[in-house]
C-alpha cells in the first residue's frame, strides 16, 4: 500500500473520529468577568489568550470539586463511609476520562500529573532496547524522556512526516515506538496521526500521541484513531487541579517496574515484593490527586455533554479572525509549518519586527489587559526552525525573550472584543 493510500485512508478514518455530536448549552468559565489593571490605574476587562498554557476551570468543574468536599478521605483500602464514597468517585472519574478518550474495554487509564508525567512514565516502562523515534516539532515532553531515540526533522507538508516515519521505522529492528503530537502547541496545525497509526503499526511499533493540545479542541477517539497510548492534561482541558493521564494498551504498564514504589503499588511486601499486576495500582502509589481526578472527569463530561460541533464553529470563527487581523499588520508574521490552509485548533504563534517577544507581551498586558505566551514554548527545537535566521537574536531559554515567538490562543469563554482588543492594540504597537 503506497503512502498516499494509507494518508487517505487514514484521514477518513480520522474524520470519523471528530465527527460532530449532539449540541447543548455551552458551560461557562470561571473568571469571564475578572478586572485587572493597566497603566494610567484603570481596571479593564481581561482578555485570557493563553489557553495553551492553562485553560481557565470550567463552572461544572468547580462544582463537582466542591461537591466531593465535604465527604473527601483517601481512596483504596478504607472501610470508612467517606473513604467508600471517594473511592466511588475516583474510579468513576477513571471510566468517565476513558470513555472521553474512545478508549478500548481492556486499555489502562492511569491518572498522573500532567502529559508530562504521563509521558514520562510510558517512557520507564518501555521493554528494554526500545528505540523510540520523535519529531523535532515536538514539546520537550515528548522530545526529552526516552532513553534511546531517534529524531526527525521537522517535516516539510503532512505526507512527508508519514514518508519520514515509514523509513525510519523499516530501519529500527525490536521494540519501537513513534511519539507525535496532535495537534501542535506552537503552531496549532493538527498532525496526520491515523496515517501515523497506520505505518507505526505496519513495521510493528506502537505510537503515543500527545493530546494535550488536542482534547481541550476536538473529540478524541483513541480506538478509532488505532492509537496505542494518548496523554493528556486537565489544566489545559478546563480542569486546572493538577491531574493528567495516560491511556493505553496493559501489557508494557503491567510489566514494568512500578513508577513510583510505595503504599498501593504492592500487594504483598513479606521477605520479597509483589507488585499489582494491574497497571492502574501498580503505577499510583501513595494518595492521588483524588480532586483533580473527579476535576478531570468533570470536564471531560461536560465537553462531551456540550457536544463538539458549537464549540468547533465558534473556535473556528475566532481563529480566522485572529489570523486575517494578523495578516493585515505590517511587521506581523504568523509562525506555520505547514501553510495557512492547513487545519489547526485554537493557537497561533507569531513575531512581531523590530520587537523582543517579552517586550510585545509586557506591552499587550500592561498596556491593554491582554494574556499571552511568549518565548519557545518548551518546544526550542521547533521554534527555531520556524524562526529561522530572520532575526540573529542569540538562543534564549524557554521564558526567554530572545529569538522567541508570542503566543495567542483561546477557547470557551473568548470572545471577538478579545480577538479585536490583540488585533487592535499589535496594530497601536506597530504604528510607534
């Protein structure tokens, strides 16, 4: 099968996987009227285009943490009426974040941190002599914890990236692994991961898929998609209390050593130690961030309740507006890897000429009560590339303003006043 086969087989199987679903009342954003100051001593409105970063908490959210309060204990191995309760709670959250996620009956679901940590931990349990191999376009998350990889660089259009991997994986012989995100934290652009899904699988290695820019974005459908692991954030997803999770295929989580060693990841410590063979216990020992789990789940379900198509449209209406404001500003260069047609979600990442990066941040915030990103993003590599040599600016660090890039991206709870205050007030900081 020629790789413009598999890339078009793949992207119909990948458009059955965010088909639209059912439309119901958007939640709002805790937040949505917060005032914050400006030079002079005035309190405006604030305009949070940093969604990237973290996403504000949803009012469901809130709520259903405040509802499990007043009856929180420890979860696992506790008689007691609250810890009963909350262990309810914590395993519902485990089915209610896999059911999110198009997860297969049998895959693991295990809460961490973040996708950080969650990548970090496929990464201790991979067989011994894996060879995984990884984009240069990726966050340092996916770019750092592996033990032995191999890096590609950035590709030049979405069947090029499949071709890249095709030929990399042909060459690695015994257990391997491909790594891409899906949709990009600098760019927004989304990648081609059925194609990607198809041809790891073809050369016998499993794919981890980044979805933490994603899932905040587009339904994510893990069994359609043939994906074999997917991490995900619930700060980026509406859910800012700490919680994170990786789903995927038991056997490497059930054989490996377990992430962390202690209380809940044992079954008997008499003279030697058994470990679970359940991956869920085996790898969150000690308490859980039980909160930021029901906070997970309490997103997870009232995206799913909302229904993707609303939150689509009127992202999708955002983003052009952001992107044609943009364009229509001398000196202004979005930041893309792959052109200005290429879908993408919520994020846009751009320069401005003759401006550091922090400088145009400071500005934006000081000046009119915008919230933006800038620097590399955590993903250095990347932005590197897309910058290129148009500047000379020496290489700074991830909150550094040198050769870096501003980033704007919404969500729930942006509005047009928000995308035309940043196109406005670029326009203002050009014209000086």
């Amino acid at each position: 099968m020629s790789t413009l086969t598999i890339f078009t087989s793949a992207s119909t199987r990948a458009a059955e996987a965010f088909a639209p679903t059912p439309e119901r009342p958007v939640p709002a954003v805790l937040g949505a009227d917060l005032k914050v100051p400006v030079k002079g001593g005035r309190l405006v409105s604030y305009a949070n285009l940093d969604y990237a970063a973290s996403a504000p908490c949803l009012e469901p959210v809130s709520a259903a943490v405040a509802a499990a309060l007043p009856a929180y204990s420890s979860v696992h191995r506790g008689a007691g009426y609250a810890s009963q309760l909350t262990t309810a709670r914590y395993e519902q959250a485990r089915h209610t974040v896999s059911a999110f996620a198009g997860a297969r009956p049998g895959d693991a679901v295990i809460f961490t941190r973040n996708t950080t940590d969650a990548t970090n931990l496929l990464a201790r349990c991979l067989p011994e002599g894996t060879t995984t191999v990884v984009f240069d376009t990726e966050h340092h998350a996916s770019l750092l914890p592996w033990p032995r990889s191999v890096r590609l660089a950035p590709p030049a259009f979405p069947g090029e990236a499949v071709r890249a991997a095709d030929e990399t994986l042909a060459a690695i012989d015994g257990p391997k692994l491909l790594v891409v995100t899906a949709a990009s934290n600098v760019t927004g652009e989304l990648w081609p991961i059925a194609a990607l899904a198809h041809i790891a699988h073809r050369h016998g290695a499993r794919i981890l898929v980044d979805a933490a820019q994603l899932a905040p974005h587009r339904r994510l459908n893990l069994t359609a998609l043939d994906l074999d692991y997917v991490a995900f954030s619930g700060h980026k997803l509406y859910a800012p209390f700490g919680a994170g999770v990786l789903i995927g295929r038991r056997d490497w989580l059930a054989e490996a050593e377990p992430y962390l060693k202690g209380g809940g990841a044992v079954r008997s410590v008499a003279g030697g130690v058994e470990w679970h063979d359940d991956p869920e216990p085996r790898h969150e020992a000690g308490t859980p961030n039980v909160l930021g789990a029901i906070a997970l789940a309490a997103a997870c379900d009232a995206l799913s309740a909302t229904g993707w198509t609303p939150l689509v449209r009127e992202e999708e209406r955002l983003i052009a507006r952001l992107r044609a404001g943009l364009a229509s500003i001398e000196g202004v260069r979005e930041l893309s890897l792959w052109g200005d047609d290429h879908p993408r979600v919520g994020i846009v990442s751009f320069t401005v000429e003759g401006r550091a990066a922090r400088e145009v941040a400071e500005v934006l915030s000081g000046e009119y009560g915008i919230g933006v990103r800038d620097g590399k993003f955590c993903a250095h590599p990347f932005v590197r590339h897309l910058l290129g040599t148009e500047n000379g600016l020496p290489d700074g660090g991830c909150e550094d303003g040198a050769a870096s890039a501003v980033r704007a991206s919404i969500g729930i709870g942006t509005t047009q006043e928000h995308v035309d205050r940043l196109i406005d007030a670029l326009r203002d900081l050009t014209a000086r």
